[in-house]
C-alpha cells in the first residue's frame, strides 16, 4: 500500500524560480520577467516525498496546486473492491491539482512512484491569475486541454487498440515525454529511467497482469523495445509507431508554471 504522504528533505529545490533547472531546458516556453516574479510569489512552498507515498490522497478535497520538479507521479482513481485505473503519469513540469478546480468535488488521487520534489501554489491564487495575468491564464487553459487530449489518446487505446498496441504507444508516449525534458541517456541508445511496474502499466490499460507480462515480452522478442535495470530504450521506433498507430512527438515548448 502507498505510504501516507512520506515527507522527504531535499537539498535540491530550486531557492528561487529564477534558478529553476526545468525553465532552462529548451522543453518548455519562456516567460516574461514580470511572469516569472509573479509566478515567484505565487509559490508558497516546496515539499518532496518518498517513493510510494499518497500526494493527493483520493476523495480529498486539494488545498494546493502542484507543479512537479521532479520525480514521476500518477493520477488514479480506484473502485470499491480496490481496483485501480491510472489516469496518467505525471512528469517534470506537469501541474497536479488542475482538474479538480473544474469539478464537482474530490476525485483522484496522486501517488508519487519514485521520490518528488514538488512546488506548491495556494488555491486561492488561481483566479487571481486568471484575473491580473492573461499570459499565464492562457498557459493553465493550455495545460488542461493538453490533459483533455492524453485523455482522448487513452480512450482510444482502452477502445479500440490490443494489449500489444496498447503497451507499444505507451511506451512510445512515455519515451517521449521523457526524451524531450532532456531525461534520456544519449550515450546509452537513448534510455531513459523506468520507474513503472507491471502492475503500473496494467492499471493505466486496463489490462491484466499476465496479458501485460506476455504482451511486453512479445514487444520485446520482436525487438522493438528493452527494460532492464529501471531503465527503457525503444530498439525500433518506427515499427512501435506502425503497430500502434501512435505517431505524436511533443516537440513544441510547453508552459511551465
């Protein structure tokens, strides 16, 4: 079971958004001096947790947003016999809590799977940025209907794509997302860390243990993929993208907040 909200120290949070590693990556837009002094005294916090432990417990209301600085974390939601579905994996630069702002009340909960460092906005200053920042209101609207599209992916591959197409664009999607924050190891085929379990990527399809267990070793024998050691590298690109007709590239810069 997920450990309840492990707090971790950390030595590597950024002392001001100026200095922020992620804002010199080429992945994500740049702002303006005066965005990013707002942006600064929006932040209330910084906090880390441990692998496995509950960021947002589920059905509990959110009293903050989070950006993730860095780690990997997911969103789930699970039913009363505890099965889990992951809504999706969350990674450098994404922003956690966004969702729940437009709905009816408490949903999913996010975990964290390896340890994260997170910066905390307060609640209550969304709509003053909405309000006083046209700029940055724009880039959370971007943020959400970029979520809006992953979800519509999803439902494609719980839908209409087999396991083995299911995993194949998974990995594609997440080799991707990775490669493009500067995460992967070009001196090493290009791996990137894999922090996910089986049990991970068969909660986010919707499928069983042993379907994803014979499906990611089919993917494997055929030479289109390789974990080992926490880490994946995609052997055959092309033939992943044919098999699960799965072609996005997240090359355009993304807002960071």
């Amino acid at each position: 079971m997920p450990k309840l909200r492990q707090l971790v120290n950390r030595s590597d949070y950024p002392p001001a958004c100026s200095q922020c590693a992620l804002r010199k990556s080429d992945a994500f837009s740049p702002v303006s001096d005066a965005q990013l002094r707002y942006i600064e005294a929006m932040r209330s916090d910084r906090i880390g947790y441990s692998a496995g432990s509950h960021i947002k417990p589920e059905n509990q209301r959110a009293t903050a947003l989070y950006t993730l600085y860095s780690g990997w974390a997911f969103r789930f939601k699970t039913l009363s016999d505890g099965r889990r579905q992951i809504l999706n994996f969350l990674l450098p630069g994404d922003l956690i809590g966004l969702q729940e702002q437009f709905s009816d009340g408490p949903s999913h909960g996010v975990d964290a799977i390896t340890e994260v460092t997170l910066c905390v906005f307060p609640l209550t200053k969304l709509w003053d940025l909405f309000r006083d920042h046209s700029g940055l209101a724009y880039s959370v609207t971007w943020l959400a209907a970029r979520e809006e599209s992953n979800v519509d992916e999803n439902l494609l591959s719980a839908g209409r794509r087999n396991a083995s197409e299911r995993i194949a664009a998974l990995l594609l999607h997440l080799h991707r997302r990775a490669t493009h924050l500067g995460l992967a190891d070009l001196a090493d085929n290009g791996s990137i860390a894999f922090p996910l379990t089986q049990s991970h990527i068969a909660d986010a399809l919707g499928l069983s243990l042993i379907h994803t267990n014979r499906s990611l070793r089919k993917l494997h024998l055929a030479g289109l993929h390789h974990i080992e050691g926490g880490r994946l590298t995609i052997l055959n690109p092309k033939a992943l993208e044919r098999l699960s007709e799965y072609y996005d590239q997240p090359t355009r810069q993304v807002p960071l907040i």
